[in-house]
C-alpha cells in the first residue's frame, strides 16, 4: 500500500519518443535553403503587387484615372465659373487632398514592397 500512495504523489512528465517523427529532408531542405527563401519572397512580393493592381484597377485608382478625374474637375469648375447660376458647395481643395493621401497610401505601399 505504501508504495502506491508514493506513486500517487510523484511528479510524472510525459515523454513523447513513437509520436515524432523525423520530418522530410527535402521540406527542411527547402526552408533551410536561403535561396529558397529568398524565391518564396519574391514570389509574395509578386503575387502582392498583383493584388494591388487588381485592386486600383477595380476601383479606377490607376495612375491615368486620378489625372483623368482631377481633368474633369478642372474642366467642370471652369464650367460653373462661367455660369454663375450653378456654383457647387464642394471646396476644390477637398479633391486635392484626397488625391494627395491617395498618392501617399500607393507611396507607402510600394515603400514596403521594396523592403
């Protein structure tokens, strides 16, 4: 009786030996390989670029539409300015600053890109 009240008070730490095995040489290979990494890095660059200009094409971000729309604002105020009867209430100014954080946003995100 004894010796099982000591085995119920002793501190038991499971080891694990059949559980584990050794891993795939050529998975631990590959991620142990620098050049390996460096291509899986290039591949997520990649594959984020995309998707960037995926999405600036999906909402007409691209470089020409900001022009294009910042041309039509220009010719449209040129237009109110000549009739008097049609001012608009939008600050001209508005436009521009948010053309300019949009400007800085793909800025940054290349910034990252590049890192």
């Amino acid at each position: 009786m004894r010796q099982d009240q000591d085995f119920d008070k002793t501190i038991r730490i499971p080891v694990i030996t059949d559980v584990v095995r050794a891993g795939d040489a050529t998975l631990v290979e590959q991620v142990k390989n620098p050049r390996a990494r460096q291509q899986r890095r290039q591949m997520f660059e990649q594959r984020l670029k995309e998707r960037i200009e995926e999405l600036k094409s999906a909402t007409g971000q691209d470089e020409y539409s900001g022009l294009a729309r910042a041309h039509a604002i220009r010719s449209e105020s040129n237009q109110q300015a000549a009739s008097p009867s049609n001012r608009s209430s939008i600050d001209p100014s508005v436009e521009k600053h948010i053309d300019q954080a949009r400007d800085e946003l793909i800025r940054e995100l290349s910034g990252m890109l590049k890192r």
